[in-house]
C-alpha cells in the first residue's frame, strides 16, 4: 500500500507539473504528506514502546476452558510485576498518533493447525484485559503474540514479537454430551461385584456364642470339640474389588481435513464415559496417542482429553505419537475413527495391538456420527473383532 501511494503521489506530482493541474498536484502533496506522516507517525511510537514491548506478560485465564466460551487475556509488565491499566496502561495505550493504531493480536493455534487470531480491541490498554472466544477443543500452543503500530490506511506496520513460551497456553476440554456411548466398567479382568465375599477365621476372637437362628453353616465345629460350645464365625466383609476402566483415545485418522471433528467427537465421547464411571465409584485411567494414562479426577481428565489432536500415519512415521503401552491391565477401551482399511495397513491401532500382552482383552469403539460414515465404522469392527482378544463395535454417537 505504501508503494502504492508513493505511485500516486508521484504520479500526481508529475501529471500536476506537466499539464499544469493544481488539482493533480494537491492530489500528489496529499499522498505525499500521509507518507511522510504515517511513517513518521510509526516510527516515534515504536521508539516510544520498545520498552514497554520487551517487558509486556500476556496471560491467558482461566486455562481450561470449554468449546464457545469466552476467556480473558491479562496483561502485565513484567519489571512492574502490575496489571497493565489506568497509569500503567498509559506506558502503551497513552501514547498515540491520529490515524495510528495500536493492537495486540493474538496467535494460536493446536498440532493439526486449528488457528485462533483475535486482534484485541484498542481499549486494552485502559483496563488491562480483553476477552475472546475459543470455538474449538484442543490444546493451543502460540510462541508469540504481536503488538503491531500501524495506520488506519494501511500504509505502513511494525509488529513487536512478545515471546509466549512452547508451552500449551490454553487448554478447551471437549464438550458435554447428554448420552454416554456404551461402555463396560472393568476391574482386572472381573466383573464389579455388588454381594460382599466373607473372609473365613478360625480366630476365637472373631468368634461369639451361637444364637438360635444363625446360620448352622457358620458354627466352628472345631471349637464345639475342644470346648462343648456352640460358636459361629463373625467373619469380616470384604469390601468390593477397586473398580477400573483404563481408555484410551486413538486419535490417528485416514485424512486430517475431516479428522480433526472425528477426534473432537471421539474425546467427547471419552469424556462422557469418564465422567459416568467416576459417578459410579469407578477409578479411571485414561490416555491417548503420545499421552500415558494416570488416575486422576474427572477435571484432569477433561485437561488431558484436549491433547489429542488428529493425525494421518504419515505424522505417525515422526515418532512419539503411539498409543501407550499398558501391560498390567487386563482390558482395555479404546475409542478410535474409522479408517479405510486398504489405505491404513499399519496404524498406531495395529501396532498397540501387536504389542499387547497376551492374557488382555480390548474393547474398542470406532466412533462416527455422519452416516455415510457407517460402512467404514462397521467394516472396522467386523475387521478388528477377528483378532483374538478384541471385541470391536461401531457407535454412531449422533444418535446416542
């Protein structure tokens, strides 16, 4: 834009001159001086904020947040350890120029490329905060944000880089559903059980005398011999085996264009069936491609599911993106997309599978919610639930 106008001014000039037009020639100095004004104008602010730039903190909260809401960016002077806002605010905000703008814009962006780019309103610098919405699940990561001077015109711009980090700066758990896929609750191998076992004791102190209407079954008939009477066992309870449900999400896909919904869905999905279990006393694991499974509570739970992000078996050929392995649990639930089977002969499904230990059994899900989804899903199950040990189903979750 700059060098287009420095075209028309001096074309202006010449036409002007030439032809004897005042007008042209007025048109030529009017282009001219915007030029010369902006630029001007540009320069003596960013000298004016170099200082300011170097020591600004931006810091997003809250971290996690869920799809469609609205978070707040705060900012901070890092040598003042305050708040950007009413005189502080002034260092930046305070110092300005007709026709200049300064903004801060925000870069981030997830490992399959969802980008969120909000350039922040010029009221900012007043209160020290500004808000913005995230419309999709995953874990954002931005190096950098901007402060960027420039003019109304589009003539000129000057961005200060502000260093952010390399780690995840916000996180947006997945969404809520109102129906849990269908899923069994494990617990080593065994099923939950709801009756108490006994523990059997021959400990006299576990003993007390026989009352009419006791059970006969639980008379120590070994006591009766040494001392002539009738006591039954108390026999302590047992309490329940710990319940488990390790899970993982596998969230390689045939093509990431329409893979990045499908894992969006599929960690959904997990969330739900977290959050289920967990009501129900169960202790949950759950992991996905890259991430190892811990037990943690259901807000963990929801952080570690916007790490997933989709990928196609070429990312995988880079390394670090295998499912977890898992040898000291018996069963385990995977929810996976479906894939055409011709096109993915080795994924990061396949290879978990291979390595699994032998005596465990997996449950997996492949998850899809477009219809036309449904042959492939099912294809995936039928192809997986030949394997010994795997019992493979396909979900439609739009309906559940």
């Amino acid at each position: 834009m700059a060098a287009l106008a420095l075209l028309f001014a001096g074309a202006g000039l010449i036409l002007g001159n030439v032809r004897n037009e005042i007008v042209l020639t007025l048109l030529g100095l009017l282009f001219l001086f915007l030029l010369i004004y902006t630029a001007l104008a540009i320069f003596v602010l960013a000298i004016a904020h170099r200082k300011s730039a170097s020591k600004l903190t931006p810091l997003i909260s809250p971290a996690n947040s869920a799809p469609g809401s609205a978070v707040t960016i705060l900012f901070f002077l890092g040598g003042d350890g305050e708040k950007i806002g009413g005189k502080i605010g002034g260092k930046i905000g305070g110092k300005k120029f007709p026709a200049i703008l300064i903004r801060y814009i925000i870069h981030l962006s997830t490992k399959d490329n969802k980008k969120i780019k909000h350039i922040c309103p010029p009221d900012i610098w007043k209160t020290g905060e500004g808000k913005f919405a995230v419309p999709l699940r995953g874990a954002y990561f931005g190096s950098y944000d901007e402060l960027s001077i420039s003019d109304v015109f589009g003539f000129f711009i000057l961005s200060y880089t502000i260093p952010c980090g390399s780690g995840i700066r916000l996180s947006v758990i997945p969404a809520s559903l109102e129906s849990v896929p269908p899923a069994k609750s494990f617990s080593g191998g065994s099923a939950q059980r709801d009756e108490h076992e006994r523990i059997r004791t021959d400990d006299l102190v576990e003993h007390r005398p026989y009352v009419p209407g006791d059970d006969p079954r639980r008379i120590n008939w070994k006591l009766y011999g040494h001392s002539g009477d009738l006591f039954v066992r108390e026999e302590d309870r047992e309490p329940p085996p710990h319940s488990i449900l390790t899970m993982l999400v596998c969230s390689e896909v045939s093509t990431l264009t329409s893979g990045r919904e499908a894992v969006d869905r599929l960690c959904e999905c997990a969330l739900a069936i977290a959050a289920q279990n967990i009501i129900e006393g169960v202790a949950v694991f759950c992991g996905a491609n890259g991430v190892q499974p811990v037990e943690v509570g259901i807000d963990i739970i929801a952080q570690t599911l916007s790490l997933p992000f989709a990928f196609t078996a070429k990312d995988a050929e880079k390394g670090g993106l295998a499912l977890p392995s898992i040898l000291e649990q018996k069963k385990i639930l995977i929810l996976a997309a479906p894939h055409l089977l011709a096109q993915n002969t080795n994924t990061t499904l396949d290879a978990f599978l291979a390595r699994r230990a032998a005596q465990q059994t997996i449950e997996i899900l492949f998850i899809y919610t477009d219809e036309n989804a449904s042959g492939c899903a099912e294809a995936c199950a039928l192809q997986y639930s030949r394997l010994e040990g795997v019992h493979a189903s396909a979900i439609n979750s739009s309906n559940e």
